[in-house]
C-alpha cells in the first residue's frame, strides 16, 4: 500500500509540475490527465475500504464493551441484592440483640431481688421453710428454693450466650456486607472505566464516518477536477491514510484493553529456561534492525503524542516466513488481521502491564487465551498490512503506552543471548 500510493503522490507531482509549464502554452494531455485521475480513484478506493476495514473492527470493539458493560452491570445487581439481603438479616439481629438483651437485665433484675430479699428479710425465708409439714417438705421447699435460683442464674447464662451468637452472626453479616460494598465499589469502577472506553471508541468511528465520507465525495468529484488540484489531493490522500493507519492501530489496542478489564493477568510464573537477566530476549535473534523506536522522517507512520510520525515499535528483518518467537512468559490476548496497520498481528499480555504486538506476520501459530513462554513460536513473518517487505514490527506497550524496547532486551544487535 505504501508504494502504490508513494506511486500515485510521485506521479501527481511530476503532472502537477507538467502542468505548470503546460498552463503556459495553454495546453494538456488528456489521457495523461484521465490516467491521473482513474490512479487517484483507485488509491481513494483502497483508502475507503481501509477506513471501512478499520470502522468494523471497532464497531466490534464497542459490541464487545457493551456485552461486557452488561455483564458488569448484572454482577452489580447480584451484589446490590446481597447486599439488601444482608442488611435485612442485620437488622433481624440487631432486633433479636434488643430483646435477648432486654430478657437477660430482666432476669439479672429477678436475680437480684431474690438476693435482696434474703438479705433484708432472712425470716421470710425461715417462715416458708418452717411452714414444712415433715422432714421430706422441709427438704424439698429448700430444693425448691436452690432449683429457682439455679433456674434464673442458668436461664440469664443461656441468654447470654444466645446474645454473644447473635452478636457474632451479625458481626460476619457486618463484614461480609462491607464485602459486598467493596466488590461493587469495584464493579462501579470497571463499568466506569468501559463507559469511558466506549466513548472513545466511538469517538474513532464517528471520526473515520467523517474520513468515509470526505473520501466518497472526492471520488464523486474527481472528474470534474482538473488535474491541476494534484498536489492538494496527494496531501489529502497522506493526511487520510495516516488517519485509518493510526484508527486501525488504536482499534486493536482498545480490543486489548477491553480484554484486559475482564482478564486480570496477575502474576505469570517464570518458564523453564527464562531468561534470569533481562525481562525480554530477542522475537527474531538473526534479525537486523531496519527501523528503530521513535519519531520517525517517514510520512506513511502515523502521528502519535506531539509528533506528526511515530514508529511505536521497532521493525526486526529475517527471511519471509521466519519463526518469530514470544519474548516473555505471558497469556495470549489478541489475534486478529487488518488490511492497513499492524496486518496480521498477535498481543501477548505479560505481568506488571506490560503488553507485546507482533505485527505484519504471514500467519499467527497461537489462539486467545493460550498461555506462552518465552521463546515459543507465535507466528512466521510476513509482510502484511502496512508493510513495504517482510518484517516484524514488535512492539512493546506499559499501561497503553508505547515504549522503547530496547532496555528490556539483551543488548547489541539481535541475538539469541538469554542470559
């Protein structure tokens, strides 16, 4: 794509220039201007399937984050239903924690009136005893008296401790309530932050609508322009791919992230022969480098922070179809393939953030989901999407953000030192 439509700006600036000394004499080549014309139509063409290409993957994006805004708000309502629940059988316990405790001061009040009595009137005492009619009566209104009090102190000690269980069952309701509101506190912040996300994803498609038709209306008038408006279509066309480049790059990036909120990757165990010296070894370790990480002069990369182009990752070259090979331990978060951007690409999710794109491949070896070591094949190289040869764009990510690979990996050229 780059050639074809380096191809067609060089061509119209060569016309342009023609025409210049043509408008001069007043003459023109019509062919040569209607040749023009169908180049700029067919590069228009590839640009609008491209913005189209690019639109679907993210219009799936935004089906995917409201599937997931669903599933985030049912689990909300699951919690906010426990939640009321918990709360109800709180309330039960504080009522039962009332009147337990109501019976246990009645029963202490009891307690002490008896102990009361006996003290300030002894005889009362006596009399009931010496009203005994034998020795047997005598024995059993003194047992009488004994079982009352045992009754009334066992009684107050059962009440007790039905007051401490309930008093325990609402502690853990208590607890796992406050549970419950962290988790939807939690939740809230997810569906935030895919809210958020949605926003920008739509965003980007009503961007690229925009790009869409900008497009369609130049092709509906292109023949009735002059091949003299050459130089500002050919700026138009650049500043056009540029845009679908860099919405096709941000679409897989955004299916990333919406993995990501549903996939916690934690902590990954490290393989059996990591690397213990470096974080990374070399996806390619027979490659050269023929594009480093940064800003770039080359037109066709798309902008990115401040700058007008970017390369966001660096460019490895091997032969076509070379295994290129994972460079950490880390779960498979993404496969797919777009006409312009990456092409055929695979995400890899490592810990701590950090995420890796191998982009322009032939064919992808690994599916979602698939948990990698570090030097296990991925895929082969290619030179699909947005590529002018075969090569391998690697790519590194922390939090979303782009950055220089290089620290992460052995040092010097490409190698297969792991260290």
């Amino acid at each position: 794509m780059r050639r074809l439509l380096t191809g067609v700006a060089f061509s119209l600036l060569v016309l342009s220039a023609g025409l210049i000394g043509a408008n001069a004499d007043s003459t023109t080549d019509p062919q040569q201007q209607q040749a023009l014309i169908d180049q700029i139509r067919a590069q228009l063409g590839s640009n609008l399937a491209d913005a189209i290409a690019a639109q679907q993957q993210l219009r799936k994006s935004l089906e995917e984050n409201a599937a997931q805004q669903a599933e985030v708000q049912g689990k909300i309502d699951e919690v906010q239903q426990k939640i009321a629940a918990l709360e109800v059988e709180i309330a039960d316990h504080q009522r039962r924690e009332a009147f337990l405790a109501q019976r246990i001061e009645s029963e202490r009040q009891q307690l002490r009136e008896l102990a009361h009595a006996m003290y300030v009137a002894p005889g009362s005492v006596l009399v009931i005893l010496g009203q005994a009619q034998s020795l047997s009566d005598l024995l059993t209104r003194m047992a009488d008296l004994n079982v009352a009090g045992a009754r009334a102190a066992e009684l107050k000690s059962l009440l007790a401790q039905d007051l401490q269980g309930v008093q325990d069952e609402r502690a853990k309701e208590q607890k796992a309530r406050e549970e419950q509101i962290k988790e939807r506190q939690k939740l809230d912040t997810e569906l935030a932050q895919l809210k958020d996300l949605q926003a920008q994803q739509q965003q980007s498609v009503d961007d690229l609508q925009t790009k869409i038709h900008q497009t369609q209306t130049e092709m509906a008038l292109l023949s009735r322009q002059s091949a003299q408006l050459a130089q500002a279509v050919t700026d138009m066309l650049q500043k056009q791919q540029d845009a679908i480049i860099a919405a096709a790059m941000q679409a897989v990036w955004t299916q990333v992230q919406l993995w990501a909120q549903s996939n916690p990757v934690g902590q990954i165990p490290a393989s059996a022969g990591h690397s213990t010296k470096y974080r990374f070894i070399w996806p390619e370790p027979q490659a050269t480098i023929s594009q480093p990480f940064g800003p770039s002069t080359y037109w066709f990369e798309p902008a990115y922070g401040s700058y007008p182009h970017f390369h966001t990752g660096i460019d490895l070259v091997e032969p076509f179809g070379s295994p290129v090979y994972a460079a950490d331990d880390g779960i498979v978060a993404l496969v797919g393939s777009s006409s312009s951007g990456y092409g055929n690409y695979v995400v890899i999710a490592h810990s701590g953030g950090l995420d890796t794109l191998y982009g322009h491949l032939s064919t992808a070896v690994v599916k979602v989901g698939d948990r990698v070591s570090q030097g296990q094949p991925v895929g082969l190289e290619g030179s699909s999407g947005n590529s002018t040869g075969a090569h391998l764009h690697f790519e590194l990510r922390i939090n979303q953000k782009p950055v220089d690979p290089s620290p992460y990996l052995p040092p010097g050229a490409p190698s297969g030192f792991r260290g």
